[in-house]
C-alpha cells in the first residue's frame, strides 16, 4: 500500500517537530538540521510508492535522517582539512554543580558526547522510541543500543558533574530495581 497525498501530510504534520529535534541533536546547527529534515521529506516524497506498512513510516523517516547524516559525515570527513588543530583556541570544559544544573547546561553537555553515544539518548529520552525501534534508525543490534544508552548516560553524568553508581559497573543504569541489580527506567 503506497502512501497518498494525505497520508504524506499527515506524517509532516506528525513528525516533524520531533524529527528536527533529532536532526538538531545530530547536526549541532539549525540550519544543517532543517537540510536535514527537509532533505528526509523530499526522499519520502519521491520514495513514498515504495513504503508498504504506513505504521513503519516514523521508523523510516528516522532512519533515512539518520543515514542522511552519517553520509554527509563521512563525505565531510574525506575532505581535507586546510587549517591544523593549533590554529584552534583552546576552551576548557567546566561541568556546572548538580545544585545548579538547568536545562541549557544538560541540553550543552548532551551536545558535547560522541555521536554514538548521543543519538540513542536522544531517541530513547526525548523521542521516546523503544529499544526495537532505535535498532532500527541506527542499525545495530539491540543489545548495542542498551550499552549505547547506559554509558552515554555515564558520560552525560560524568560531564554534569554527577558521581555514578557504583553498585551499577561502568554502565550505571538510572534506577535499581527491587532486588538491588540495574535495569533500565521505563520498561523499555
């Protein structure tokens, strides 16, 4: 069943405040992330005829994002470089108090974490998407996306100047469960 005119504007409508959200989180610009985005329903446009179950479409959508940015990325990175690393001025990272910890700093510190740590919290926490479905937009294994999750949240702790759990290994989990062993918050 391919998707109509309607449906097509349905998903826009649907989708696209949490798909430049995620393209946002990826791109660290506005402007590379509306690309993004944009770049995402013009494939949907041209490809629509292809997509057979009209519930995998928010799955398809993230996925294509998320290929579209991995590909600029990897284009970006055979390109040489003219300047060297000693031409850049050197910032130095201070992790604001927990106390006082608002939502631009965790916003800035998510910002600052490698890409594959940074796309599965962002599409776990912010997009809500399950386990399964993260699998999917990125295209590694499950058990791959629940490390992912675990120790980007470790970094992202680290960098707000939280101490992790010990109880919980490297990979701290957000909560205990009843019998004192880690498992993920929200039943995902």
């Amino acid at each position: 069943m391919a998707i109509d005119e309607s449906t097509l504007e349905q998903a826009v409508k649907a989708h696209y405040a949490s798909l430049f959200r995620f393209a946002w989180s990826l791109a660290r610009s506005e402007a590379d992330a509306l690309d993004l985005t944009q770049e995402t329903y013009r494939r949907l446009a041209q490809k629509r005829h292809q997509i057979r179950d009209p519930a995998k479409l928010k799955s398809w959508l993230f996925t294509t994002l998320y290929r579209q940015f991995i590909d600029a990325r990897q284009q970006q990175s055979r390109v040489e470089t003219r300047g060297s690393s000693d031409d850049l001025p050197s910032v130095a990272a201070t992790a604001p108090p927990t106390a006082s910890l608002d939502g631009a700093a965790a916003r800035e510190a998510l910002l600052d974490l490698e890409e594959p740590f940074r796309s599965p919290l962002v599409l776990f926490y912010l997009e809500e998407h399950s386990y399964k479905e993260i699998a999917g937009i990125l295209q590694v294994p499950i058990g791959t996306v629940m490390s992912r999750i675990s120790r980007g949240r470790n970094l992202l702790r680290a960098r707000l100047g939280e101490t992790p759990d010990p109880a919980c290994g490297p990979a701290v989990p957000a909560t205990p469960n009843s019998a004192g062993t880690c498992h993920e918050p929200r039943g995902r």
